[in-house]
C-alpha cells in the first residue's frame, strides 16, 4: 500500500515500517499489511482492558474478533458499519485511555482507507508492542504508575510495592527524592495538581518497610557466572538487584565504606534517612550480591586483575562525583571557607562542618544547591543567601526544596552572577558579583543571562559553596584502557544496552556515561545494562530489543496533549507532612513525615489512567 500518515500530534517513527496508537497510524512501507497489523493491535488492546467499564471490555473483544474473521478471508456485508459504530462507540464511551485511545488506527482506516479491510487471508506479521502513558514515558525507568497506583487504590499495597519493584529497586529513595518527570507529565496538571505520584511510591515502600523484614540474603547459584560492578550507586546497586534475579553473581566494589553514591554522600539526611538507604541498600544484594567497600578500582586492583579473579564481565557505575569550578577571578588561590556543594554535603554526612562563620553564599540553581544551604542554616550560619544568575522561574531545583529552603530561612538574590572572590589573610571575605538582566533563548530553551553594564556589587561572607555542575572522572579506572571515553569525557557506552565498544566485557552506566543526571535515569541504566550483561553471558546477545527500541524512540515524544483538559476535579490534594521549621534546624532529622494510608488512598483515585497502546512493524 501507499505511504499512509494520519497521526496527531508530535511523532517520531523514523525507522519503523509502520506505527500505530493513540494519534492514529503512520505506514511508511507498503509491504506491511494493515489490516493484519489492526488485528493484532486490537488483539493487544482486548487483553490490556482493564474490565471495569463495559464499552471498553467487550467493545475491543468484538473489534478484534470481527478483525481476525477479516483476516482469515470471512466477509460479512455489514463489517464497515459494524467496527465504525462499535469504534465510535469505545472511543466515546469507555472510562480510562485505553478504551479512549485503541479506536483511533481502526477510525483513520474507515475514514481514509477503508478498501484495506477487504476479506483476505492475511499472513501473520510480527510486530512490537507496549502499554504505556505520558507519566510512564516520561519517567526514565518506565515505571508502570498507573498500575501501582490502581493496587494503591484497591489497598493491595504489597502488590503495588512488587510493581514498582520489576522498574524501580530503590522505591524508599526515588519517593523521597526523585525530579518528579512524572508529574510534568500528569493530565491532572493540566487543570490543578498532578497526582502526588512520588509521595505515593514513598507511601508504599514505607507502609511495606514497617510490616515486613528485610528479605533473607541468598546465595548465588553454584557455578552462577561473576560479574563485577565499580561503583554502589544507583546505576551500580539497580545493575546488582536486576543481575541476581537474572542467576548471575554481582559483586559491588565501592571506594567508600558505605553504597549508595550521590545518594548517600550529596543528599542530605533531612531528604532521605541514611536507615532507608542502607535498607535499599541491603535489598539490592540480598538476592545473591557481594558488596566489597573500600576498594578503588585503578588503584587498588585494575580492570584486568578483576578478569583474572574470575569476574567475566564489568559493569562501571562511578557517577559524576567531582565538580567544575566557577572559572571568575581568585578562585586559584583558593582560600578556606571556598568548596564545591558536593564536597561541602559529603563532609556534612560524615558528620563534620567543614567551613564556618556567620554569613555563607551559595552559589547554583539547582537542587544541590538548596540542599548546601540548607545544611549550612543547620551548621549555624545565620545567614544564608543562594546566588543565582537566572530568574526564580528558570530554576532547574525542585520547587518543593525552594519552598522548604525558603521556609528554613534561606534568602535568594536573583539575576547575579560571580565575577570575584575577595580573601583576606587567606580566607574568604566576599564574593563580587555582576547583575544580570535575561535575553535571549539558548539552547536549553531558558532565556540567556546577559550582564547590566556597570552593575557590579559585593556580597560579604565566611564562606562560599558553588553547586554548578559535575564533572565524571574515569582516568583511574581505566588506567591503561584506551578509547573508551568520547569527546565529553565521559563513558562512550551504547545508550541503551551500556556496551562500551572499545572495551570486551565492559558495559557501562549512570551519571559516568550520561554526564550528571537523576537517580532514577541511573537505576534504569542499571537494569538495562544487567538484562544486556546476562545476555553477553549467556551468548543470545542482539543488541537492543524490539522494545527498547520502542521505548527510546517514545521517549523522543511528548504524549501529553495539552488540549485535552480534565474536568475539575474536586478531591482534596495529598498533603505533604513536615515538621516544625524550628526542630528541622535542630538537626539533620528527615523534614518529610509519613504519608497517611488514608491520604494516599484517597489521591490514587484521581489517577485517570491515561494508559494507552502502541505497536510498531519493524
């Protein structure tokens, strides 16, 4: 057949013969056959209904059944007639977006071409399908939302904690602490909040953490192959979790006494509690890991000894622990009281203060720069003011941090960039700054920070922590490895399955291949890399899957159709439990307390399961 396109909205199908779902079809190769390919679409869809509302469950069954009569050469005189009313139908009717969605492909093809429908025996293609939704696509581990939030609702909390689990190994942290892509992505935002879908994950791993124990530590198979993984980071502790369940035998080696990474050393206390940690931690290699602190990789023992100890393949997930500098003028000399924000956290972890004074500037937008002042307004600093060269608006940090920083007693000062450290007798004393005024766009779509002539003033401090950026760092690691970093310096891994090409047996993942990036992109690093390591192992190594093909090309692509308002919803919105501002600045105790099973409850009902299904000819 002819070229066919009749998709709505934003699309990215280059390289499928032909793709269908919720924006109707596009058919780029004419030797794919459409109405086999409806067939099995609507064979997909029928199954992924979900049966609560009747025009969905048995109006995409009888879509199907009168399909496959098509295929097998049965014409009935009224099949036209029949599947436009009953798509009409489905799609006017059904409750959630399956049943709303599925209708489209089958409507464009009546409508433009109905002749493909013609009776005819139809050979069986293959094809790839999957069920996603906007906040799914959007979430880098794809993590099933909608299904997690439906046992929530249905109170089937242990079945709701096991689905965040097949995507998400570290449910505690990530509903603790994660950017919230989901949420950006929720229809619900279009008119109001988006579901608390981050403090529903934490609900349930807490409410689960409570009732039951940790799980028994297993050991690996005998004879289970040995895999080495450099770094007890997400990406690495998600590489290790995925790995055992797949019968291999993970060994974590970190240089520090503890795992967990960013997560442990450059998220504070009061964010996320070193005890959830260490039980995620404890989970991650309880089903047949090793975990070996206090081994540098490069130093201690190199890539090859590892090789020599039996380890077949090596999975490197050593982040982006280093930071940039602010590149103005006497940063060289670099006087005391002058840090990085992921030195100053790190220091503050272990328990110590590393500068001091009354008065501290921070310098950054981000989240580790709110997290940096407000640890500095519980070591005592009495005053603490975050330096940033954009608008509020352009803030790349959490809004909620800003909120909490804010409420702490942190002061902002806005359109102001450093242009000077001042020292005296070898300490800080102030930082100079240039006022900015926005421009232009750049590249990242936020409007450019230009200088105002002449507006030049000084800030007096003790001390000053810049939290700008993070910089990946692999020359000990790889000592004697040669090509296996690209023009970025960092990893040159494949972006999905981590291969390193330059490198057999090396896989990679995380922050050290991406550059600095959310926890959850890196526990989804992690758990790909594992199914690719596995199948290295195993010799069925393909590359990338059909789906993750799918996947990373749906990633591409905003689902969220802004036209598409809900109504106004009048349920109340989860609340977010704090404790007082004056006991947070006592000490490092989590700000956040528990979500209430009543609350949680309550806001997974205004979940609209936006869930929808695609299908692709490859």
């Amino acid at each position: 057949m002819p070229a066919m396109d009749t998709w709505r909205g934003q699309k990215n199908s280059e390289g499928l013969r032909a793709f269908m779902g919720w924006g109707g079809l596009v058919v780029s190769d004419e030797t794919v056959d459409v109405l086999d390919m409806l067939r099995a679409y609507y064979e997909g869809a029928a199954a992924e209904s979900c049966g609560q509302c009747f025009p969905c469950r048995s109006g995409l069954k009888r879509i199907a059944e009168r399909l496959d009569s098509l295929c097998r050469g049965k014409a009935r005189p009224d099949d036209r007639e029949y599947l436009q009313e009953l798509a009409a139908l489905v799609y006017d009717s059904a409750r959630c977006d399956i049943g709303q969605t599925s209708p489209q492909p089958l409507l464009d093809v009546l409508a433009h071409a109905p002749h493909l429908l013609e009776a005819r025996t139809t050979v069986r293609g293959t094809y790839t399908s999957l069920v996603t939704a906007p906040c799914i696509n959007a979430c880098p581990g794809h993590v099933k939302v909608p299904d997690y939030i439906e046992e929530i609702r249905f109170r089937r909390f242990r079945k709701g904690l096991d689905q965040v689990m097949r995507n998400c190994p570290m449910p505690g942290t990530i509903g603790r602490v994660c950017e919230r892509p989901c949420e950006t992505a929720c229809k619900r935002g279009l008119k109001g909040a988006p579901v608390a879908i981050r403090n529903l994950k934490r609900f349930l791993h807490d409410h689960n953490a409570k009732r039951n124990p940790l799980p028994e530590p297993q050991c690996p198979p005998e004879n289970a192959r040995k895999v080495a993984i450099i770094g007890g980071g997400p990406a690495g502790l998600s590489c290790a979790y995925y790995l055992a369940q797949l019968g291999l035998a993970p060994t974590i080696f970190d240089r520090h006494e503890v795992c967990g990474g960013m997560a442990k050393f450059g998220i504070p206390d009061f964010r996320l509690p070193p005890s959830v940690l260490a039980r995620e931690v404890s989970v991650a290699v309880s089903g047949g890991g090793e975990i070996r602190n206090g081994i540098e990789i490069g130093r201690d023992i190199t890539l090859d000894e590892l090789h020599d100890e039996g380890f077949e393949a090596v999975f490197i997930a050593t982040g982006a622990p280093h930071a940039p500098g602010m590149r103005c003028e006497g940063e060289e000399n670099c006087p005391l009281g002058y840090l990085s924000g992921i030195h100053y956290l790190h220091e503050a972890t272990l328990g110590r203060r590393p500068v001091s004074g009354t008065r501290l500037v921070v310098v950054g937008g981000g989240n580790v720069a709110m997290d940096c002042a407000r640890t500095a307004l519980r070591h005592g600093f009495k005053e603490v003011y975050v330096v940033y060269r954009r608008t509020e608006e352009e803030m790349p940090a959490d809004p909620v941090e800003v909120a909490e920083a804010r409420e702490e007693g942190a002061l902002f000062t806005f359109l102001a960039a450093p242009i000077r450290i001042e020292s005296r007798d070898g300490r800080v004393s102030g930082l100079v700054c240039q006022k900015m005024e926005l421009g232009a766009a750049d590249a990242s779509g936020r409007r450019r920070p230009v200088p105002v002539k002449g507006a030049v003033f000084e800030m007096p401090c003790d001390a000053i922590v810049y939290a700008i950026g993070q910089k990946v760092s692999l020359e000990v690691v790889l000592k004697g490895k040669d090509g296996a970093l690209n023009k970025y310096n960092t990893l040159d891994a494949h972006e999905i399955t981590g291969e390193v090409s330059a490198l057999p047996r090396i896989f990679g993942g995380g922050d050290c291949v991406t550059g600095p990036s959310s926890l959850i992109a890196a526990l989804a690093a992690g758990k790909r890399a594992a199914a690719h390591i596995a199948a290295h192992l195993n010799g069925t190594a393909q590359g990338p899957s059909p789906k993750e093909k799918l996947e990373h090309m749906l990633m591409q692509m905003n689902m969220l159709d802004t036209k598409e308002t809900p109504l106004e919803d009048p349920t109340p919105l989860m609340p977010i439990h704090a404790i007082p501002v004056q006991e947070r600045l006592q000490g490092f105790t989590e700000v956040e307390t528990d979500p209430l099973e009543w609350e949680a409850v309550r806001e997974s009902s205004r979940c609209l399961r936006c869930l929808r299904l695609v299908m692709a000819a490859t």
